[in-house]
C-alpha cells in the first residue's frame, strides 16, 4: 500500500476496471493552498500546438515553451507497436499484450499532463500572474485534414485534457481561467496591431469588408514571423501574444511589456528536465 498517504483521511475507495486489470483509487479530503494575491492584469497567454505543446506569452516580459516532443515520441511509439500486432489481424482485435501496451501509453499521457498543467500554474504562482487566456477553437480536431502522420498525433495527444487540468488547478490557486477562440492570431501580426477578427461572425471592420483581410505580416518558414517591418519573431509566441490581444480590452490588459524582445527567444523547457521548484506543488506567493 502507498505509504505517503494518511489513512485516516481517506473518504472513499474505488475499484475501477481498466484494461482487464482492477485499480484501487484512495479518494480523500484535500486542503485548500493559500492563493497569496494574484495581480488580475497580470496575464499569460497559452497556444497550444505538437512540437512546441504549450507557447506561452505573458505581460510581465517573459514567454517560454513547453516542450512537446516527448509527448508525439511516446505517442509514435505506441502506434508503431499497436500497428505491428494488428498486422494481419482484423481491425477490432485485441489481446493482453495490447491492453498492458495501451495502459502504459494511457499513464504517459497522464503524467505528461499532470507535469505540463503543474510547471504552468507554479510558474504563474512565481511571476504573480493572476490570468491565465488559453486559445482554442472548438471541435478543432473534428474531420481535419493536415496529412496522415499529422492527423495522428494532432488527434491522440491530449491537448483537450491538459487544458482542462489547467483550469481545475487555476481554480485550485484563485487564478483566472479564460478559454477563447483563436482564429487568425497565428496569421495576423502583433508587433504591427494587425486587426483580429472572429471566424464566422460578421467583420466590424470597414476595409475588412471591401476586400479579403491580410495581415501586415507573415510566417516565411517553419517558427518564424517576419513583421512589416521585417523584424523577425517566433511564429508560435506571435500566436499567444496574439491569443492575449483578443481579450486585452475586454480584461483591462496592458500589453507594454510584450515586445519583440520577449517574442523572439522565449525559454524552452522540456518535461524530463524540470527543475523541483516547478515540478513540487506550490503553497503560496512569496
């Protein structure tokens, strides 16, 4: 039995059938963590995307990424063996080997996220930041098309989760969760205030309405944005700066400080390599 746990606490215990194997879940009472006071304008804007899973941009002059790649590795991986026993097999067959393959990959994936929604909040919890904006359009995954091996790891990695694991801690610390849509932030341009119109609603815009809206800038290669002005930026930090912008006015946001500095080398961290102050669970604000 785990011997990190009291068990005088436990409330409940739950046998849940999983992948012909029975677990045992200890539910018990949690603690609420001091929240300290989070600064509300303080804002962080969240992209989510494969290689670069999480690009995040905030206003108090810093963005970082959140490394994706062991995620589509792990994910290949369990495809590549799945493919190899099914070879020959009809499509509904399954067997020991691929339920244990299955559960294993499933657990991956928990911890993945489990890390990523964690390193986010502790970061937050560090820099006082007391809004968190996370882009997404929904239904995004429903019939896309961007290639076979995309399609695959675009669809099976768990995105939809770790969003939704973000916004229970966000709750958890008196954070701010807001969830929006993300339509145009990757083309339009932020360091020339492109305009950011909603897909599928009607443009308030004059010239928007005259001819077909382009944006001031443009991605010229894989993670680069030039702006009209050819300054050079990260493609992936343009689209979070510009996930912030959307609701900038409407959360009373300064957006001083989210300069090109900020956006063309943001910090790279990877999920096997974080340190203990963001792996740990955070208490409160210093």
């Amino acid at each position: 039995m785990p011997n990190n746990l009291d068990f005088n606490q436990i409330k409940e215990y739950r046998f849940v059938p999983r992948n012909n194997c029975f677990y045992l879940e200890f539910v018990y009472e949690q603690s609420k963590p001091e929240t300290g006071n989070p600064i509300a304008e303080n804002v962080l804007g969240i992209d989510p995307g494969l290689s670069n899973w999480l690009t995040c941009v905030s206003n108090v002059g810093k963005a970082f990424i959140v490394d994706g790649k062991k995620v589509k590795s792990q994910n290949q991986w369990y495809n590549k063996q799945l493919a190899q026993i099914k070879s020959g097999k009809s499509a509904d067959y399954w067997d020991d080997n691929l339920a244990a393959i299955t559960e294993k990959r499933n657990r991956q994936m928990r911890d993945n996220v489990n890390k990523a929604a964690r390193f986010i909040i502790n970061w937050c919890i560090e820099h006082q930041v007391g809004t968190v904006v996370f882009g997404w359009n929904q239904r995004q995954k429903d019939s896309i098309n961007i290639g076979k091996k995309n399609n695959q790891q675009f669809v099976q990695i768990p995105t939809a989760k770790l969003k939704t694991r973000i916004a229970e801690l966000s709750e958890q610390y008196g954070i701010k969760f807001v969830e929006t849509e993300e339509s145009y932030t990757s083309k339009a341009s932020f360091l020339d205030d492109d305009f950011l119109p909603t897909f599928g609603e009607k443009p308030v815009c004059v010239a928007f309405r005259r001819k077909r809206w382009k944006a001031s800038g443009k991605r010229v290669n894989r993670g680069l944005y030039h702006s009209a002005k050819g300054q050079v930026i990260n493609a992936d930090c343009n689209g979070a700066a510009n996930i912030i912008k959307k609701l900038a006015t409407q959360l009373s946001m300064d957006l001083a400080k989210v300069g090109r500095g900020v956006l063309m080398l943001p910090q790279r961290y990877k999920l096997d390599c974080l340190t203990k102050k963001y792996r740990k669970q955070c208490v409160a604000w210093q």
